[in-house]
C-alpha cells in the first residue's frame, strides 16, 4: 500500500512546528499504525533524517502512553481502539494519513508527537492514598462487597490514562478520566475511608490542569477503554457528596438550621444530603 504520511514536526516544546509529508510506499494492511511510524522512521533514519518522535511503550492497549490524533480523531478512525491497536487496513490505498500530538488542558508538545501528559499524573496524586490494612492477609470475603460495585469499580480502573477524553474535548476537559480515577475506588469499601478528602483534592487539580466539561460527549467515542459517560456523572454525585460532608463538618451542631427553616434550605428529598441516601445499586 502507499500512503502519504503528513507528521506534525516540533524539535522541542519552545520550537514553531508545521506538518511534513512523507511518502510510505510499501505499507501492508495488518500492520499497526505505530508500525507504519516505525517503517517511516526506519526510512528517515536511512536518509540521514531525524526519526519521528512519539510514546508508545506497552504496544497492546495497556500503558496509555501510545495517544496521537490520527486524521482529527484521538487514536485513529476505529472507536475505542488505543492507536497501537489502529491498523492500516482502516486507511485505502493512496489515502492521506495525518499524525498530530494531542492538545489540551496543560497538554504539551515536548517534540513531534510526544505530548507531556502530566497533568493527569498530577490528578492521580493529588488524590492520595487508600488506607489499606496490613499485616496478615485479610479473611477472604471479610470485606463484602457488592458484587455490582465491584463489577463498577472494575470498569472504571479499566481506563489507561491516555488523555484521548481530554483531546477530544472542545474544551479540553478531563473529566471522564478523573471520573474515573474516583469511580473505580469509590464502589469499594477500600476506597471509600478517604473517599471525601480525594474527590475534593481531585477535583481541584483537575480543574487546575484541564478544562470544564460542558458535556459535548466527544470523549466518550474516543476513550480505548470505553470508559462510559455514566463517569462524569459520577465524578458530579461524589463531588457534591464531599461538599456536604465538608459543610457538615464545617458547621457546628447548633448553628445549623432546623425544622421548617432546614428544609426551606436544604430543599426537597431530592435535593437532601446525598450522605442519608442508598448508593444507586443499592436502592
Ligand atoms: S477515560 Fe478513556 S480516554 Fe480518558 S484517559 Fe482514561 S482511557 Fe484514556
Ligand atoms: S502503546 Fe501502550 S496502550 Fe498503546
């Protein structure tokens, strides 16, 4: 297959880039994307060039360090594939194939493809530890959980940290993946001692990294882990949670409002303290 290959070019974070096309002449179709990049780099090497730079480490959909924007979508034309999963065969004989870093948020470009994406780091940390008893091994089971928790948790902490949901986004907001970050350890009993402290702390990093979400939903066709938008929805309820719990603690017991004036302020059940209310599984 020939392709021609348009690569956005940038020596370093402070450099001007612009994009350069490169004819790729014997592609095959079940070759990846990142090993059409490594045919290209081969070539460019050959001729004395500078090989093209981009991240990629696990090359099977795990590490999330392997994201790019492929013809002006995160990863590449196939939904929910990491773009080490994309293939050639997506592309046509003679099509044009267009490479760029991902932007967004506090997204930089360090060179060519590689994009500095540590401000999701920054997400992760700032939420802390869990606390987690030592010691001897735990009972099996002496921790229940529910089992749709757990299946909930699971597919939250499926999510690779890519920063596709943050490409996508017209607003370069990250709240599907820090939804997630606080899903997958909020449906466990692990998760749930520091539970308030993380999402605030979270929260707070992420708004100073990323954008807000104004719900465009981009992000949801673009995350490799399909990670649903039920996350931000999630990342809303824990967020408001946490503000409860804090103005309880914040207020003393006899300065609270009570009787006709408490529910004048705090409104109809729906609107009560999410802290009184089941968790939704288990209504
Ligand atoms: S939510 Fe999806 S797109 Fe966003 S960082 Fe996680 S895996 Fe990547
Ligand atoms: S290289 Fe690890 S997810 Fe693509």
């Amino acid at each position: 297959m020939r392709l021609a290959v348009e690569v956005w070019r940038q020596h370093d974070a402070d450099a001007a880039g612009g994009f350069e096309t490169y004819e790729v002449t014997s592609a095959t179709p079940e070759m990846s994307l990142l090993e059409l990049l490594d045919m290209l780099n081969a070539e460019l090497v050959a001729a004395g060039g500078a090989p093209v730079a981009f991240d990629h480490d696990c090359r099977e959909g795990i590490c999330g360090s392997c994201g790019m924007m492929v013809n002006g979508r995160p990863h590449g034309p196939e939904d929910n594939t990491p773009a080490c999963l994309q293939r050639v065969r997506s592309f046509s004989d003679g099509d044009r194939v267009r490479l760029e870093p991902f932007r967004g948020g506090s997204f930089t470009v360090l060179r060519d493809l590689a994009v500095d994406r540590s401000g999701l780091d920054r997400v992760i940390a700032s939420g802390g530890y869990t606390s987690t008893p030592t010691n001897a091994a735990p009972e099996a089971a002496s921790l229940p959980a529910n089992e749709l928790e757990a299946a909930q948790a699971m597919d939250y902490a499926a999510c690779i940290g890519c920063g596709a949901c943050v490409a996508a986004c017209p607003n370069g907001a990250a709240q599907l993946f820090a939804g997630a970050k606080i899903g997958h350890l909020v449906h466990l009993p692990q998760g749930r001692v520091e539970r308030y402290e993380r999402v605030r702390t979270m929260v707070e990093q992420m708004e100073d990294d990323f954008g807000y979400c104004t719900n465009y939903t981009e992000c949801v066709p673009a995350c490799p882990a399909a990670i649903p938008l039920q996350a931000i929805a999630e990342l809303n309820r824990e967020r408001r949670r946490a503000l409860w719990h804090q103005r309880k603690v914040d207020e003393a017991p006899e300065a609270r409002p009570k009787g006709w004036l408490a529910r004048l302020r705090t409104g109809p059940w729906w609107q009560s303290d999410p802290d009184d209310r089941p968790m939704p599984t288990e209504r």
